[in-house]
C-alpha cells in the first residue's frame, strides 16, 4: 500500500464497471466526489460515513481546475 497509486476501493463497482472506472470516483476518504466539470471545477462534499478522527468540519471544498496565474484567471 506505500504505492503512489494504491488505494482502497469497492470491489463491486470495480467488477461492474471494469470498462469505465474513469466515470466514476470511489474511495474512503474524509471527503466524496460531488460534482467534476473536467477543466473547469472539482467539488468534494463531506463524507459522513469517514471513519477516523478528526472528522471534517467542512460540508464543501471546491477547486478551480482552469490553467494560468490567478491574473489571467
């Protein structure tokens, strides 16, 4: 699990949706996939089920995906 790469995931979505993983996001995490517009913006919602502390005290985080300096933006 030290790999980059690893990452715990549902095995059941794997299987059903092994030709498209891309379009959709699965994980653990203190936080959940809520909306992705591919160059433009990523949300992640609190996930409520997350099982360590802290919590996150958050219920939104969004990020601005577009390239350039915050000038050009």
């Amino acid at each position: 699990m030290s790999y980059t790469v690893a990452m715990v995931v549902d095995k059941k979505q794997c299987r059903k949706r092994r030709a498209d993983l891309d379009g959709q996001a699965n994980g653990t995490g203190p936080f959940k996939l809520k909306e992705y517009v591919r160059g433009q913006r990523l949300i992640l919602a609190r996930n409520d089920n997350y099982y360590r502390d802290p919590k996150p005290q958050l219920d939104e985080v969004s990020f601005v995906l577009g390239g350039g300096s915050a000038m050009t933006m």
